[in-house]
C-alpha cells in the first residue's frame, strides 16, 4: 500500500468514527436519560426507535439563521465552534482501539491527548469573550475557571497509570495493563473520571452553561450550525475521554480473543464508560461554583497525588 | 403510576445524611427507573384508556329534543343556538283539533365558549344531550368549533352505554312502571239483598 493512500485511508476513518460516534452517543443520551426518567424519548425520527432523531436535529440546524451580535469579535466569534470541536477530532486520531487499529501511533499519546483535549475548552472560553454578553462571559470565566482546576488532577491521575506502565505511550499502557490495576488504581481512577466529567462541562459540572443562571453561559449567542458545532463537540468529547479512560484504566482491548476483538472490546467498555457519564446527568443535580473549585482542590488533587505516591512506592518495590 | 411521594427521613433504614449515601442513592433510583418499563402513553398511535362518564363532546339526539330552550337558557356562557318554527299537523281523525308541535331547525354549540359544565346535559327533560368521550375534534381556526346540529348527531354512537346499577339499588322508574302489573279490572260491589248473576256494573239502576 502507497503511504499516501494509507494516510487517506486513516484520515477517512477517524473522520468516519468522529462523524458516527458522537452521534450514537448523543442517541444513547437521549434514550438512556429517557428510559431513567420513565419516558421513550425519540421514537419517530428514522422509524425504528427514532434512530435518526440527531440527524434530523442537524438539519434543522443547518437551516437556521447564522445570527452573530453586532458588538461581538467577529473573527473570535466564528472561529470558537472550529477550536472546541477540532481538537477532539486530532485526539481521536492517536487513541487507539487496539494495537494494529490506530490512525497515528503516537509515542507521547497520554501527553498529546490531554494537551490537545484542553485546548477544546479554548473554544469555550473564546466564545464566552467574544459574545459580547455578560452571560456567555461569565459562562467562559467559569469555564476556564474549571478547566484550571480539574486539568491537575487528571494529569496527575493519568500519570500514576503511565508511571505504573512505564510509559507515555497509550499502546503501552494497555499493554502493560493487568485486572489487578483496577483495584490498586482505583483512587485514580475514579479521580480521572470525575476531573473528565468536569472537563467536559457535563452535569453534575455544568456551572458554565448553567441555564438557570446564565441562560446558555457561552454558548447563548449562538445559533443554527455553529450552536450545533458545540453540542457536537461535547458529545466527542464524551467519546474521546470514554476512550482515553478505556485505555489507561480498562486496559483498552484486553479481553478474551483479544487478538482478533481487540477493537470491539475497547470500544464495548468505551461504550459502559459513556453510559456512566450520561448516569451521572441523570442522577446527580448541578454543583454550585465554589462547591466545584472545593471539590478540585480538596478532594481530587490531594486523592490524586496520594494515587500517584502510591504508585511511585509500588513500582520502586516491584520493579 | 407512582408510589406516593414518601420523605427520605421517613423510610426506615434510608441514608438521611453524609455525602455519598445520597448520591448512591440518586444512581440507584434512574436505574432502577431504566429497569422498568416507560410511562408514555403513546397517544397517537395509541388510543387512551379514558375512565368512564368522560367529558369529551356533547352529543345530540335530535329525535328527542323539543326545542324547549331550557339548555340554551341554563348554559352558563350562552353557547347553544336554537331555531325551531311550529308546524301544524292535521287532525288524525274527523272533526279533531289539528294540533301543534315545534320543529328543530338549528341546534348549534361553540364548543369555543362550552366551558363542559355540563348543566346542558342535566337539564334536559328529554335526554337529547349526552356526554361522549370523543376529543379529538381540535380546529386550526377558533371560528369552526361552532358546531351544527349534524356534526352534534354525528357524535352520538359514540356515547357509552350508561353505567349498570348498583347492586342492591332502587329499579329505575319507567322499569318500576312498565313491569308493574296491569290494574286488574274492578270487581262489582255484591248485591245486598238478591242473588244477582255477576256482570257488567249495574249504573246504578238497582235502587235497592
């Protein structure tokens, strides 16, 4: 195979699973949230099930009005929805389904992943700033607020796994990764997925589009496919930090005939992790801000350097 | 459809306090909620059990309605039009009165106004109105809920039988009346003096 249809093929499929897996992520939130609330949620759509419900939503995006506010930066103000959604496209691109089943194998991949997820909230923030509104600006202060405090302890709970791998490599990490990991990583773990809930702006975390008190934080000024953008850019996000938790702490593929349904088994457990996520929405009502900051600062920060002391002691005694 | 609304404090043996318990338990309620089938009443494609004696429509039966304008006159918001004309009819037999009676030209209801109090209904000394769960007569335009004595007709199959009685109660009245048995004839009062063979009364042409 010529190198430049290779890097076709790749790049058509990572488009390919980033157009479809937000998407049945979305479905999944829409019937799950509405199973959990006695409801059926979409049931015409498409026919079956209302299958096609977030299509439909997309065309009806794209046919409203592209409206931005007269004191907004305009340029700013375009460009946000590109930067929140694009950099979850670059991180589902490095994350890999199994060993053979990667678009680019990239050696520092825990690194890359989160370096580039936190870049998604730049869109966040440069939409809150760019509005011209005081919601949407407190809504992306909020949002930046957030992102400060919860990158540590995901860092610092990804890193005890990569310490206890010995490597940066996300392929290594699930290789080296063993079911007893999942007991003595828990504390991180649990860190790693509370800090991503939050990283995501999902409920319980959504002070910044809390539309109670800020109508839609920083994306109220939005409208038609731009609006659309960022919806969808949460629910990739969902997907790439499903991913990413699969692989450092589910040990990604691992599974019975693991060799041949590698893929499936990291993306049937990337699947229960989305769920959880959507659980958490259900279940648990939205924070107040400085219950949030508390949480960072007090609870997962010092979980999470414990984690990765522990960590630390164990390699040095094992290895 | 849901159990009564019970306080957390109240069910014995329920985390009441501490952080964790309680979101435990807010997990534990959406899935068992995910476990159980769904509420929706799938309406449109699913026809709603209604209880009885539902209010939906109110239906006329124009054979039975005499024009007597008592529900036009009791309805709260003066939402019945009535026209009727008098007809004569001819004597039926020779040299007879030639009597009148009222004929129903328009019988309408503003189901716009109709506030389904039903006092219509009640009132009615001839039971014309009934009560019909059909609801589904909705209108893009408020002006076409007027609807014509036809339209009122037409919605009269759908009217429920009445409900049985209950057991043990009173039979009602034109029951009680036609099955009683039919007033036997009047015995003649005995002669008091001589044996006479019974028969017709006598008009009084015993002077006895």
């Amino acid at each position: 195979m010529s190198p430049a249809l290779e890097v076709v093929l790749r790049t058509v499929g990572v488009l390919a699973a980033f157009l479809v897996l937000p998407l049945v992520v979305g479905q999944a939130e829409h019937k799950v949230m509405a199973h959990m609330q006695g409801r059926l949620g979409p049931m015409y759509a498409g026919g079956f099930h209302g299958w096609a419900q977030l299509v439909a939503d997309g065309v009806k995006f794209l046919q409203k009005e592209d409206i931005t506010p007269a004191a907004a930066d305009r340029a700013v103000f375009k460009l946000a929805p590109a930067v929140a959604l694009v950099p979850y496209l670059v991180a589902l691109a490095v994350i890999p389904l199994s060993p053979g089943v990667v678009a680019a194998d990239v050696d520092a991949g825990v690194l890359f992943v989160l370096a580039v997820s936190a870049v998604g909230i730049l869109g966040t923030l440069m939409a809150g700033w760019a509005s011209a509104s005081k919601y949407a600006l407190l809504g992306g202060l909020r949002a930046a607020a957030q992102l400060l405090s919860y990158e540590l302890p995901i860092v610092l709970a990804a890193a005890s796994v990569a310490l206890a791998a010995g490597s940066v490599s996300l392929t290594a990490i699930a290789g080296a990764w063993q079911p007893s990991w999942l007991l003595w990583q828990l504390p991180g773990a649990l860190c790693f997925l509370v800090a991503a809930v939050a990283e995501l702006q999902r409920p319980p975390f959504d002070m910044p589009v809390a539309d109670a008190e800020i109508v839609f934080g920083p994306y109220t000024e939005y409208t038609g496919l731009r609006f659309a953008f960022f919806l969808l850019s949460e629910y990739a996000g969902i997907v790439v930090m499903s991913l990413l938790f699969t692989v450092l702490f589910l040990g990604g593929w691992q599974g019975p005939f693991s060799d041949v349904l590698g893929p499936l088994w990291t993306l049937l457990k990337a699947a229960a992790v989305a769920v959880v996520i959507i659980w958490l929405r259900v279940a648990w009502p939205r924070l107040r801000e400085d219950q949030l900051q508390r949480l960072a600062w007090l609870y997962l920060v010092p979980l999470a350097l414990a984690q990765l002391a522990l960590t630390g002691v164990w390699v040095v005694f094992t290895a | 459809m849901t159990e009564p609304y019970v306080p957390a404090h109240h069910v014995p043996g329920s985390p009441t306090r501490g952080l964790l318990p309680g979101l435990v338990k807010g997990l534990a309620t959406t899935a068992r909620t995910l476990a159980r089938p769904s509420h929706t009443a799938e309406y449109p494609d699913v026809q709603p059990h209604l209880p009885p004696r539902s209010r939906g429509v109110i239906a006329l039966l124009e054979e039975n309605c005499t024009s007597c304008m008592l529900c036009a006159r009791e309805c709260p918001d003066w939402c019945i039009y009535i026209d009727s004309h008098k007809e004569t009819i001819p004597a039926s037999t020779e040299g007879g009165r030639e009597r009148q009676r009222n004929v129903l030209d328009r019988f309408a209801i503003d189901f716009s106004l109709c506030m389904y109090c039903g006092i219509c209904i009640e009132v009615c000394p001839f039971d014309a109105l009934h009560w019909s769960p059909e609801f589904e007569y909705a209108e893009l335009d408020i002006r076409d809920l007027l609807h014509e004595k036809e339209r009122l007709g037409q919605w009269m199959p759908t009217v429920p039988v009445p409900p049985a009685l209950d057991p043990g109660a009173a039979e009602p009245a034109e029951i009680a009346a036609a099955s009683r048995p039919a007033r036997p004839a009047r015995t003649p009062r005995p002669a008091p003096t001589t044996a006479r063979p019974a028969g017709p009364r006598p008009a009084s042409a015993d002077p006895a």
